[in-house]
C-alpha cells in the first residue's frame, strides 16, 4: 500500500508541476496528452486504494497566479467535469435539451458590467478567488468599455490567441511559446496594455451567469449576449441527445476543427443545459458543479514513427528544431513533420539522431506533435551556423522560463526581415497572391529567398515547393502564376513595399504626384539636400530625409537596381478624374457599408479632388461615420467645432450622386 501511496505523491508532484507552468505561462513541462493519461491513472489509483491526497488535482481547480490585487469571485467559477466517452454524455443530459459549444483552450476571465459599463475583468484563478486585471481590458478585443445593458451583468469567457495570430507574433517577436494557451496566460501576467494589444487576445463569452432579467433559457442567455454586441461561443442546440444524436454533432464538430473552420485553439467540446433553473440544482463535488456543464475531450490517436532527421527552421531571430520522421497517418492525414519548439523541448524529450523511435500526435486534432521518445539513438546535433545567412549561432537561456532557444547572431540575416518581406507581397505592395507570412519564413528558412528579386525567381525552386507540406503540383503552379502577374506593378505599389522608412501609401502617392519615378530616384542620388522633396504637401523635411538617405545607401539601391531586373514598372493615375469633392477635407470612422472597405472611399474622395486625413480638425469639412450618435473622440471634436457628421449614404447622395 505505501508503495501505491508514493506513486501517488509522485504523480500529483508532476501534475501539480505542469498544471502550475501550463496555467501561467512559463513554458509546457508534459504535452496534454501526458498529462491526461497521468490524470487519469491517478484517478484510477484514488479509485482503487479509497485515498485521496490533499494536494490532488482531481479535487481541486488548477490556479493561475497571476500577480495583481486579489478579488473574491461573485459567483464561484467551478470546473467541469470531463469525459472522453460520448455514452457519458448521453448519461448526464437524461433525455433534456441540451447545447453543444466549443471548449476553448486559453485563459478564463470572469468580466462584469454595471450602469451599462465595464466594471471589472477577473481571471478565473482557483476558482473561488481570481486576479484583478480591469487595467488590460483595452488590449482585449470582446471586451466593450460599454454595452446597451444597464443592469448588473457578469459575463465568463474564453480569452484565446488564434492559430493565425500565435504564429504570427512568435515570426515577430522572436519570443518561444510552446501554444497560443501558454502566450494568452503570460501575456495577461504583463502590467503594461501595451505589451499586451500586439498579442490579439480576444475574449468569448461562453456564459452568461448572471443578469437582471429573468431568462431561463440557456440558449436564449446566450443569444442576449449577441444581441448585446458580444462575439459569443459557438454553439448548436441538441433537442434529442440520443447516443446516435451526440455521436453524429461530435463528429461534426470535429470536422470542423480538422477542416480549419474554427480559428481558435479548443481541447473538446462542452454541453450544458438549455434549462438554466435545473442546471443550478446541481450538488458540488470536489471543484465540480454537477449540473453546470460537462466537458467532452478527443481521444487523441498516436502512432509510433522513427526519426529521420531534425530540420533546424530560421524564422525571425528563433532557429527552431522540427522533427522530420517515417510517415504515419493520423486523423486521416499523413504527417511526417512536427516543430519541437526549442532546445529544452527536445532534451525533455530526449530526442537524439536518426532512428530515434518517436510517438506523434495531432494535438487538438491539427497541430503535429511529438509526445514522447521510447529510444534515443545517438545525440542531438545543435547547429553552430544559421541555415539561412552561415552566421554563428548562439544558445539564449529565458530568465523567467529556464528556456534554451537557438538564436543566429546576425541582424542582417534574412530571416530577420520576414516582416518586410510580408508588407512586400502584402495587396498593398507588389499584390503576390498565395504568399503568406508562414510561406515567407519557410521560403526565407530553406535559403531560396535573400532579397527582394529572389521572390520572382521561386520558379527555379518549384520542384522543391511541389514536396513541401501543404504544397504539391496544384498549389506550386498557382504561386508561380501569381508571380508572373505581379511582376507588373504601379509605381506607387512598388514604392511603398520597398518598407522605406517613413513612406506609406500617401507619401508615396505624393512623391510620385511630383516626379516619375526613374526622375524621384536620381533626384534623390543626386541631391546634397535631404529635404528638397520638403515643399511637397504631405511631405516635410522628416519623410523626405527618410526617402532619400535610404536611396542613397548603396545596400538599397542595389536591392532596388535587382528588383528592376525582374519587373516593369507602370506609371500610377495621379490627377483627380472629377470635381465633385475638389477641395474638400473629410475623415472617415467606423464602418463602412457600400463601399468595400474605407481605402475604397478615401480613393473615390482623392479621384474627386478631395483629401482625407487622419484626425479632426478646424480644416476638416466632413466627418464620415455611419454612427451618427457615438460618442467616439472624433464624433465629439467634430461636434465641439460644428463640422458637419454625415453617414455614408449622405456622401453618396452629396458627392457620389452616381453611386459606388
């Protein structure tokens, strides 16, 4: 018996352990899958010896310990119990009307409203008792500062980092997560909002627990909190939870994850009770309401595979190891690649050489992973030199974390630039479809990509990109076919995604209103002045000394001589094509309806004459704004100085009598 005891005590050490990193954000000390499967003979243990330690996870609320003034919960944010068996399911509903909804895998915070204003944001914490953190709100998208509501309203949801936006500030940053959970909860450890908004947290309600008015209904709840203006959870009503019934929505929903539909990381599904009054006659059970909802988990399908090399993948200032092993099929796929996030992953691991004997994953049924390593053979080989540029690496230790990432030493290394490489190919700049900011990286990684030029010259790599994952014949003669149509540009295109410091899309117009641009290039070669494009309206000594000391580095030009090599250049409309806003000064917020999107106004603004700027001011004529009544800082210094608020129908009338 004390031998079974001790195997306890050690099994909710490392539960404990893991649960405490996972929920704060430093770093993933066992993959899901593990710590399920540890969770789950722990229970089996507690079950077979009648002992419960008092420190067991499967009695009480793993915390986060967010730094930040304390608060007691209102209404206690008890946890759910889980299952991986649909019968289990079926059980708990007993034949009533039931919701389905995604179980989303990040942070949860607890927000209130009263008087029709925010009033609060807590974290979930031990369930009982959370983390003050009202001052991040700003930086959360979901949470409006107010809502029509003017009652006490308190409001739990999901604050989650798509897969979308995790990759792209980690290409950004250069910062080592293991998974959007870990970035959502230590961003919100931050202090400064600002830190935080570049993260794009979006928090979604996922119930409502308490309002003023009387409403039963849990569905009806949920859609008074659309009506409200939030982004609600997904969910899908189930009037009949037969076992047939529940597998067909699990398998629905689970398409949908496997297919992409969903943007947001989820570990399961939830199902709750339409009736709200029985959901809360429930008894408490350790940290769990009976009657409160109940959590469904995949059961995650893992296949063993043997290494066959480990690619070491360059992007931003992070070399990150990934694992290119035998392929297997998982989920329906057949994978051969999975990142190992950094060094300390791969020795937590224990992963070596070719054939070492691995098992894979898909975590949440889409990210590749590797969860565990039966054999190593031989050692891990770290590189000494970037596979990109050949500069010498370096190992970085975090300070928080302990955790070991590669890093290349030279801040010239094209992987470096990925950002500027994204606004290059952006709509905005040289308009190459199917080039996404993951490609760049992946381009940028295998060494095909080191200027400007070398994006036109993909074609003589596209027996390569045919074998890449995600790739094949179809995908690499659409890329090639979207260089090829790019390789026309405006001048005023090309301008702006040359990531010149200081020159946008209106400087660049402007500059180009003056001079052709073989013209503004000499011009700017030749001159001693840094500010002789200075006069030009917009401009100003600042913007023109930007354009011109970046011409005249030789790095520059030259990159810019290349580029020329490999595209023609066409002369943009610069002269107004009509009359109708001809001196004019207009602003436009919000929304827009008829007209594709706010770019597309302010172009149809300019072709009539007229200019747009960014502020309100006493030279501003109109404020475009199809809200009339907000009370947005512009709508109100637009009234404070009498100018004109107009919606986008009344523009249409007044200067677009043609429509758009």
């Amino acid at each position: 018996m004390e031998d079974r005891l001790q195997e306890m005590r050690e099994m909710v050490r490392r539960l404990n352990e893991a649960a405490d990193a996972y929920y704060n954000g430093r770093g993933e000390l066992m993959t899901d899958y593990e710590w399920d499967a540890l969770f789950d003979r722990l229970k089996k243990l507690e079950e077979e010896t009648g002992t419960v330690l008092e420190d067991s996870p499967t009695m009480n609320v793993s915390a986060d310990s967010i730094a930040g003034s304390k608060e007691p919960h209102e209404f206690a944010a008890l946890s759910l119990a889980k299952t991986k068996k649909p019968e289990d399911l079926v059980k708990w509903a007993e034949g009533r009307k039931i919701w389905i909804s995604w179980k989303l895998d990040g942070l949860t915070l607890v927000v209130t409203y009263d008087h029709g204003r925010l009033s609060r944001v807590v974290t979930r914490g031990d369930g009982h008792t959370g983390t003050n953190i009202t001052h991040l709100a700003g930086a959360i998208r979901g949470i409006p500062a107010r809502i029509k509501e003017q009652g006490h309203l308190v409001i739990r949801g999901e604050a989650v980092i798509s897969y979308a936006d995790f990759e792209q500030f980690r290409l950004e940053s250069g910062e080592d997560y293991a998974n959007p959970r870990n970035l959502a909860s230590g961003s919100l450890s931050l202090k400064d909002p600002k830190e935080v908004e570049p993260r794009k947290i979006t928090w979604i309600p996922f119930t409502l627990v308490y309002c003023e008015k009387e409403i039963i209904s849990w569905g009806e709840r949920m859609q008074y909190l659309s009506d409200l203006g939030f982004n609600t959870v997904e969910r899908e009503a189930v009037d009949d939870p037969r076992l047939s019934v529940i597998n067909e929505v699990i398998d629905r929903w689970t398409q949908k994850v496997t297919g992409g539909e969903n943007p947001y990381p989820v570990d399961g599904l939830v199902i709750s009770y339409d009736d709200t009054v029985y959901a809360s006659t429930g008894s408490v059970t350790g940290h769990h309401a009976t009657r409160a909802g109940y959590a469904f988990k995949w059961q995650d399908e893992a296949a063993e595979s043997s290494l066959r090399y480990i690619e070491w993948s360059c992007a931003a200032s992070t070399i990150t190891p990934v694992a290119v092993f035998e392929p297997v099929e998982l989920e329906g796929t057949v994978v051969k690649r999975a990142s190992l996030c950094n060094i300390s992953e791969c020795e937590r691991l224990g992963i070596g050489g070719a054939g070492t004997a691995l098992s894979v994953i898909k975590a949440n049924k889409i990210i590749p992973k590797v969860i565990h390593v039966s054999h190593t053979e031989g050692t891990l080989q770290i590189p000494d030199r970037c596979p990109v540029c050949g500069s010498e690496t370096m190992i970085c230790v975090s300070p928080d974390s302990g955790t070991k990432t590669l890093r290349c030493t030279n801040s010239e290394c094209p992987a470096k630039q990925l950002k500027k490489y994204t606004r290059f190919v952006s709509k905005a700049g040289m308009d190459i479809d199917g080039i996404s900011e993951q490609t760049l990286a992946r381009f940028i990684s295998e060494g095909w990509i080191r200027s400007y030029a070398d994006i036109y010259r993909l074609g003589s790599h596209l027996a390569e990109i045919r074998e890449l994952d995600g790739f094949g014949d179809k995908s690499a003669a659409n890329l090639q076919a979207s260089i090829e149509k790019a390789r026309t540009v405006q001048d005023q295109k090309l301008l702006f995604a040359l990531n010149i410091p200081l020159v946008g899309q209106d400087v660049a117009k402007k500059l180009l209103s003056r001079y052709p641009l073989q013209e503004l290039i000499e011009t700017a070669v030749q001159t001693e002045d840094p500010e002789c494009f200075a006069s030009i309206d917009g401009i100003g000594p600042e913007k023109s000394g930007a354009f011109v000391r970046w011409i005249k580095d030789d790095r520059s030009r030259e990159a810019l001589e290349e580029l020329l090599t490999e595209i023609t250049v066409e002369r943009s409309q610069t002269q107004p094509q009509g009359e109708r806003c001809n001196g004019l000064t207009f602003v436009v917020t919000g929304d827009v309806y008829q007209y594709a999107n706010r770019n597309a106004l302010k172009k149809y603004i300019e072709s009539q004459g007229g200019k747009v700027t960014g502020s309100v001011s006493k030279s501003t004529d109109f404020l475009i704004n199809n809200d009339l009544e907000s009370v947005s800082s512009k709508n109100t210094k637009a009234k404070q100085l009498n100018i004109p608020i107009i919606s986008e129908q009344e523009f249409i009338d007044r200067f677009a009598p043609d429509g758009v």
